[in-house]
C-alpha cells in the first residue's frame, strides 16, 4: 500500500448523488471511475471485514455536505412584525414631540414672552422658535415611555417559559428509549402556532421501517386472519395467542404470525404451500449472515425482501447460504442445495425479479414475484379461477393499506433452457443494445407461469400516524412528503397514513422526462383542478404578467375538489427550474396532499424554498435523518425526531421528539397557546403604554407645553413613573402570557378548526396593532378629561380646595392603573391562581406603595424625593374622587365589552362558532368514543417495492460481493505489503 503511486482526476466537488465521472492512472494504465465505485459519506459496507479505499472528497466538498443547507438565523414574523411597528412608534413619537413644540414656541410667541419676570426663559434662550426647539428633545425624553423598550426582554421572558412547557409535557414523552420532548431554542415558540405546510420524510418518520409478514394468499386461500369458535374475525392485538415456531430451530424469535393454519398445512406437506414458501427462500438477493451457529442475520437490499425471507425461514425453509452458483436452503429440517442458474433482475420497468434454479433432483424451475398489474399478464390461461380468488386476496389486502406482491413459477425444458442461456450469454455481453436484448430474453422466457399467491406485507407506521395527518388536515395544515424512497413506496404509504385516498377527484402523476413533458403534466393537471386560471382575467395571470423585481406572492388557490400530487426526481429537477417553479408551486398548492419520490436532500430544501418564496405561509420541516438536515435548516420551523438514524436531524433542528403523532401535540397545543399568549401580551402591552404615554400628550396643552425639569412638567409622579412598567403592570402581564389558554388541550386536539387564525395571522397584525392605539388614544382622553374635570373647581367636603396639581396627577394615575388591570382581566380567559394574585398583588402593592411615599415621615426624611406629602390620604378620602374614577373605569372598559359582545353576536368568527360548541359540550360531555383501528376501504392493490435502484443479481452472480473471510481470522496477524496479499493491480 505505500507504494500506491496512482493518480485520481476526477469532476470538481458537486451535490449530484447519482453521478459522479473520473480515472485513475496507475502503472500508466487509465481505470475508468463512476458512481457505482464510490462510496458516499455515511455509507456502511455489509459483508466486508476489511478492505483498502481512497477519500476523494473531504469535508464540505464531499456529496453529503454539498447537499446540506446553509445555517441562517431564524426569525418569526412576529418578530419581523414588531421590528416595523418599533419604527412606527418611533415617527409617531417624533410626531409627538414635532406637535408640542410647535405648541411650545406659539405659546411662548404669544403668552410666555409677556411673563418672563414670572416664568423666566432658560439660560441661553432668546427667542420662541428657540425655546421650541429645546422642547422638542425634552418631550423625547418625557414621552419615551410610548417606546416599547422592556418589550423584547418581557417577549424573550415569555418564550423561554413557553418553551418549558414543550419540555415538560409529560404526554410528548417517550418512555419506550426515555426521550422526552425538546426545545432546541427559544425564539420560534408562537411560530408554531401558525404552521400551513408540513414538510416531512417518510422513513423513520412516518414509518418504523419495519416490513412484517402480514397475509397471504396461497392457492386460493388466505391466511393471516384470527377467527373465534363461532367464526366471526377478530381483531388481532397484543392479548392475541401467536404460533408456536419451536419445531423449528432455526426460527427468527422476534417473528409473529397468528394464523395457526397456515402451520398446519405446512405440517402436513401441503405441496402448494411448500413450493410457495420454496419460492420466497429462493427468489430474493439477500446476503445471510451466520455469526453463530444457528445464528442467521439476513441482510437485505430492501425490507420488503427480509420480511419475505424471514418468513419462509420461520414456517420451515430457511435460506442458509448463498455462492455465486448455490444456494443453500434448509427445507423441514433438510439440507438442499440449488443451483443457481440464472437471475432476471428487477427494475423500474420490469417490476418483478425472476430467478432459475435447478433443484438436486434435477428439475429446472423459474420462480418469479412481482406487481400483481405485471404478473398477471405473464400467467398461463389455465390459472384464471386462481387468479380471480387471489384477486379477491389482494382487493381485500390492499384495503388494509398492505403491500402486496403475487409469487409464480414455472418448469423450464432442458433443451429449450439450454438454448436460452447460450442466448443470454451473447447478450449480456453485447456492446451496444444490452439493455434491450436482455429485456427482450426476459420477456420470453416469463411466460405462461403458474400462479401460486400472494404475500402481503405490513409497512409500519409509527403509532398514531393516520390519526395525527388525520387531525392535521382538519387544521387546514397542508402535508407534503419528501422522500428519497420510489414512487409505488412512497404511494403506499401515502394510502397507509390517509394522506391519499378513493375519494379524491383524481391523484397526479408528474413523471415527464423533459422539461416540456413536465410542463404540459402540470399544466394539465391545474387545468382540470380549476380551468379559470388559465383565463387573462385571472388575478395571478394578471399579476405575473407586469414586469417587477419585487418578489411576487402566489395567494391560495381553492380546487374544484380534493386531489393529490405524486411528482417523481427527475420530473422535480425541471420543476424546479425558473419557467417552470411557479407552475409547480400553483399546481401543488391546490393539492391537499403532494409526495415528491426520488428526491436528493438538496431537492428537499429546494421544494421548502420553492414555497417559502411564493407562498406567505409559515413552514415546517420534519425528518430523522442526515438527509433531511438541509431540509430542516430551510424551514421556519425544523423539528427533528430522534429515530434509529442518529442524531444529526435532531442537532439541526428547533425542536425534537421522538414520535411523529407528537406534532399534533406541538402545534395544536403548545404552539396555538404561545401564539394566542404572545398575540395578547403584545395587544395589552401597546394599549397601556399608549395609554400611559398619550395622557402626557393631552397634559402639555394645559401646562404651556412646559417639559422642563420640575414637578410639574409631566402628568404623574416621577415615582409612578419608574414603577409603572416595571412594578405595577409587569406580573399580570406576564401571568397571562405564560398561563393564559382559550381552551384546554383536550379541546385544543378535538376542535384543531381553531388553529386557523394563527395561519391568516388574524390575532396580531398591522391593523390589531392601529386598533390598540386608537384604543390607547381614547383611553387616556377619557385619563385625562375626566380627572381634570372631576378636580376643575372643587371642594372637599369641609370646605378646602383639592382642585391641585398633586391631587390630580394622582388621581389620574389611580385611574389608569386600575383600566389597565380591568383590561387584562377582560383579555384573560384563563384564571389562576397566579394571575389573580399577581393582578390583586399589584393593584394592593400601588396602593401601599403610594400611602408609604406620600406620608408624612416619608417627607421629613427625604424632602426632596417625597413632595407629595398628604396627598394619598386627602384625596382618595373623597367620595366624589371614587365615582370619578369609576366613571372612567366604566369609559375607559364598555366600549371594549360592547364592540366584543356585538362582534361575537352579529359576526362571529369561525373561531368563536367552535368556542361556542365547547361550551356548549362542556355541559353537556359527551361519552368517551371508544378506540377505533383506522381502516381504508380500497379497490387499488399496493404496488410492491424491491428497492430504491437496479437490483444486485449481477452483483450476485459475478461474485464480486462474497469474499474471503478477513485473513486476520486465518494468520492472526496482516500486512498488505505480504507476497500472500498483495494485489497485481487494480
């Protein structure tokens, strides 16, 4: 190996996971390098104790990195939101200022100039325009409160304890490998609560990846159903008695099956049960694996082929062994061994795989399994009653989302075989047209088979998940599933999960393989979903027909029924391209459900982009593994779940968990609740610092527009002042923001109509926002007039005046406080007893507070800070005060009631129709619906899926894949530079 002197060229670093083209010079030879020689990063080689290999790529050059997406910093629009309103709040408050003065300097033009012995200029001022001017900066500073600076501290506060709560909820654990809930960050909470499109993987996120032996059908019969004494079918659950395996020794331990007759008849030589499961132990590629005696491991190209394998292991025909030549099956406890003659492998087109062995007593038999669609055209005329039987097999099969595969044979003649092979030979190693002389060769020889039955394997899902997309779609969430497995996979368990079903109008194929094809597919398709936007009055034709470079919005588009999309890879790669994605994006969106097959985790993050870019929607990606990083880091929202394929998605994602029904969970709970929290912390948070602020506004133009330094120059005491945002109106704030729920969990899940609000962002937008500052503004009208006209002139009881400054700052300021703690009990529809405590614990601390600082002692000690000594306990000891401040108490909060009760009366929300019925069903609850299996009716027969690419019969036969044991095993030490080992080229 250190003499190794070669030379690689090779193509620049790329994310093409299906090509890949260099040489390798060595010894001035040229070897031609492709992608079937590489192997990608990873990868795990199976079979293989040890062996020599060459980095082409490292780090971010390799394939894998080049696929994954970039890290950007992660924003709710919230967030973008409050950004914009800051700025708003900003002019408004120069705007402000500019008014004052202006005010200030006409003021001081005509009145102020005229009483300067009286009120002296300030040092350095020599005219009017001058002195508006200075008060122009000293309203900044008295009016900033209206600047919402402790709102992203306060906001910050919130989501971290929102984000508690999704690590605490005990019912998103996963006691099964002690994963609970996890919330990556903190500053995506409320984004959760507005979700329109789900982006997920399909393996280890829907499914388990997990193919169990089901059903099957066996020359007309079917087994794999449980009946009682009396006949009725029962359900088969965990209380359900399985068949004993023991006679068998050989036996998988973890395999289950139900149906003891179909044991029976393998006990008792059943000769077409017997050649069926002869046929399931021979026709596969997978590699055996014997560590131990007795001790298989089967590794298999695909699932599918396990499964099938494993269970003719475990009803009595174990395959034991393979060569290129031979394999090695244990039939009832007897050693046979087949000659492997001959594999016709599957492909996409084919979809089946045939195999021809010759048995030891010399027959010549080719056994064959495939999509019951292809092997039904290849069967013998006498097999049609058979074939009707079976179909009712599969009918019924296919009903319970399985995934189905009929199973053939046929026994070959010698002369005619001899012949075949001799042919085969020439063609399989033709230079030009091997393809389709080997195609055609197969096609002959797979004809006229008999039928023997059919298999039915169950893809698990994970539990919950038909339930959860169920519950999803309710919500208006759209779901589009990514993944890299072929089309029929990927539509099976579309069909397994209701995502897909008989009652929609039509599902989509897009399979083209130009760019036009494409086109015209998807075009097609829109145009039978709804034939009006093809027309020039169409609102998105007219908008994408004017030339502009601001990024153009796509809105919702509604179908004329319910329908699905399944677009393939390569039909994906041209979608993609600038002419065609907005064809892509209007003809997907109007599908409740699109399944993009055979996609590159690049193409995953392009599609999430795609809608990112042309819909104003929030989106969320959800997957397992290291090929849904780049997914997951595009979408607003990546959610990782920690499966078997470790842990990469989970560290690139926002949150995690550890089961796909979790999502539920987290969207329609904790997200609708953090998005409703924030929506009125934000709301109640504007309204009383507007109302806090304004009431200085309206002040300046009864104090001469005067805001210099003095105890006079702002409305309330410079003590209220520091304690108002972070004392008296800080807790209940906060108690509703991190306690406040409309309704609880269980009706969070049952009613899921009620997160469609937080998708048209209905609780807190630019118009909310204008609502709560005219709110703001006529609240401290009512502040300020009622105060100052309540104290305008009037007496106390014994005959002294209170119509002072003192009085009335405080009376002001007892009045807003108790509004703003009116107003939060009105927004709260949640009580605790944390909110009331921290509502009443402010309103009694303002009052203590307020006494202590305005008594007496407080005075003499500190004369300067406490002036306004007396003042609590002369005021607020009048009646007249007290129904001045309940009259605008009764202002300020009545046209808040009044406007909620006619707009939920006169027009309701679809929010407030479903609040409604909870109430309604809370006093009357209704009986606990018992658990139910979801079941599909079906009349489509799940295609069967071998594998992701070209099968590996090639590979089998040549050898190449079965090498000798490690010779660390044979000599017990190794060196490559051994005359034994070393190798004479490549």
């Amino acid at each position: 190996l250190p003499s190794f002197t070669g030379e690689v060229k090779c193509e620049a670093p790329n994310n093409k996971l299906d090509k890949f083209t260099g040489t390798l010079t060595l010894r001035g030879e040229k070897y031609a390098l492709d992608n079937e020689k590489m192997l990608l990063r990873g990868c795990t080689i199976r079979n293989t104790d040890w062996c020599f290999g060459l980095v082409i790529y490292a780090g971010p050059d390799t394939k894998l990195m080049q696929n994954s997406g970039k890290t950007t910093f992660k924003r709710t629009s919230i967030d973008r939101l409050m950004n914009v309103l800051v700025l708003v709040i900003f002019a408004f408050l120069a705007l402000m200022c500019l008014i004052l003065a202006i005010g200030n300097g006409i003021w001081e033009h005509d009145k102020g100039y005229y009483f300067q012995v009286y009120l002296p200029w300030a040092e350095g001022v020599n005219s009017a325009s001058y002195s508006g001017f200075l008060m122009f900066w000293s309203y900044v500073i008295i009016l900033n409160t209206v600047v919402p600076i402790s709102l992203y501290v306060s906001v910050e506060i919130i989501r971290l304890g929102n984000s508690f709560y999704i690590d605490w909820d005990r019912k998103m654990y996963y006691q099964v490998n002690d994963t609970p809930a996890q919330a990556r960050t903190t500053t995506l909470n409320e984004e959760l609560g507005q979700i329109k499109y789900i982006f997920s993987d399909k393996t280890g996120t829907l499914t388990q990846n997990i193919m169990c032996f089901n059903k099957c059908s066996i020359n007309g019969k079917s087994y794999g159903d449980v009946y009682d004494m009396s006949g009725q079918r029962i359900e088969i659950n965990e209380n359900t008695e399985k068949v004993d395996f023991s006679y068998n020794q050989l036996a998988d331990p973890k395999f289950a099956f139900y149906d003891h007759s179909l044991v029976e008849a393998v006990k008792l030589n059943d000769v077409p049960t017997h050649r069926f499961f002869r046929l399931l132990s021979l026709c596969h590629t997978v590699m055996p694996e014997e560590k131990k005696e007795g001790n298989l491991v089967y590794q298999a190209q695909s699932p599918d082929e396990g499964a099938l394998v494993t269970a003719a292991r475990n009803f009595g025909f174990v395959f034991r062994a393979r060569t290129p030549e031979t394999i090695t099956v244990v039939e009832m406890g007897e050693t046979k061994v087949y000659k492997l003659l001959a594999i016709l492998d599957f492909n996409n087109v084919r979809k089946r795989m045939s195999v021809i062995v010759r048995s030891p007593e010399g027959e010549l038999t080719l056994y064959c399994k495939g999509a019951d669609t292809i092997l039904y055209e290849l069967l013998h005329s006498s097999c049609d009653s058979l074939k009707e039987e079976t179909t009712e097999h599969l009918n019924e099969f296919a009903g319970e989302a399985l995934r189905t595969l009929v199973v053939a044979y046929k026994n070959l003649d010698e002369d005619y075989f001899q012949d075949w092979i001799r042919r085969h030979h020439e063609a399989s190693t033709a230079l030009e047209g091997r393809e389709e002389k080997l195609s055609e060769l197969y096609e002959e020889i797979e004809k006229d088979l008999m039928l023997l039955g059919a298999t039915a394997i169950e893809d698990k899902l994970q539990d919950g998940v038909p339930q959860t997309i169920e519950t999803l779609a309710k919500a208006n969430i759209k779901i589009w599933v990514l993944t890299g497995d072929k089309q029929e996979t990927a539509m099976n368990i579309g069909y397994s999960c209701n995502l897909l079903n008989d009652d929609m109008e039509d599902v989509f194929i897009i399979e083209g393989h130009t760019s036009d094809d494409v086109l015209n597919e998807l075009r097609n398709a829109r145009k039978k979903m709804k034939p009006d936007s093809f027309l020039d009055s169409d609102e998105i034709n007219i908008q994408f027909d004017k030339s502009s470079k601001k990024p153009k919005i796509i809105p919702d588009e509604q179908a004329n029924g319910v329908y699905g999309l399944v677009i393939t890879g390569h039909s994906l790669a041209y979608a993609l391209e600038g002419n065609l994605e907005v064809e892509l994006v209007r003809t997907a969106c109007m599908c409740k459900v699109v399944i993009c097959c055979r996609v590159t985790p690049l193409q995953k993050a392009q599609v999430v982009e795609l809608v990112k870019k042309y819909k104003k929607a929030v989106t969320l990606a959800i997957g397992d593994g290291a090929n849904d990083v780049s997914m997951i880091k595009t979408a607003h929202i990546g959610v990782g779940i920690s499966g078997q394929e470790g842990m990469q998605a989970v560290l690139s994602s926002d949150f995690s968990f550890a089961q796909f029904r979790y999502l539920q969970r987290l969207l329609l709970v904790h997200g609708r609740w953090s998005y409703i929290r924030m929506c009125k912390f934000l709301k109640y948070f504007f309204y009383k610092n507007f109302a806090f602020t304004l009431v200085h506004f309206w002040y300046g133009f009864f104090s001469g527009f005067s805001a210099q330094a003095s105890p006079a120059s702002t409305v309330y005491d410079e003590w209220f002042i520091t304690l108002y945002n972070l004392v008296y109106t800080s807790l209940p704030v906060l108690g509703m923001s991190l306690f406040d729920q409309d309704v609880d969990d269980r009706w969070s899940i049952l009613f899921p109509q009620l997160y469609v609000p937080g998708q048209q962002n209905l609780y807190f937008n630019k118009i909310v926002f204008v609502k709560c500052m005219l709110q703001g503004i006529y609240s401290s009208l009512i502040l300020f007039f009622i105060p100052y006209g309540a104290m305008y002139n009037t007496m106390r009881s014994d005959g002294k005046a209170i119509a002072d400054y003192q009085s009335f700052a405080l009376m002001a300021q007892t009045c807003l406080l108790i509004v703003v703690s009116v107003q939060i009990g009105l927004d709260t529809s949640y009580w605790t007893v944390v909110n009331q405590f921290f509502i009443w614990g402010s309103l009694s601390v303002y009052f203590a507070i307020t006494f202590t600082m305005y008594s007496d002692g407080m005075y003499l000690i500190f004369t300067a800070s406490f002036p306004f000594v007396g003042t609590a306990r002369n005021t607020l000891g009048q009646p007249s005060v007290w129904l001045a401040i309940f009259l605008s108490i009764t202002l300020c909060v009545l046209p808040v009631v009044g406007f909620r009760f006619l707009k939920a009366q006169l027009k309701p929300t679809p929010s407030d129709k479903v609040l409604l019925k909870i109430n309604e069903a809370k006093k009357r609850p209704p009986p606990p619906s018992p658990k139910r299996r979801l079941r599909r009716t079906s009349t489509r027969r799940s295609g069967y899926a071998f594998s992701h690419q070209h099968g590996f019969g090639a590979l089998i036969m040549s050898g190449r894949n079965m090498r000798p044991k490690s010779p660390f095993a044979t000599t017990g030490t190794f060196s490559p530079n051994s005359d034994k080992y070393k190798h004479k080229g490549l």
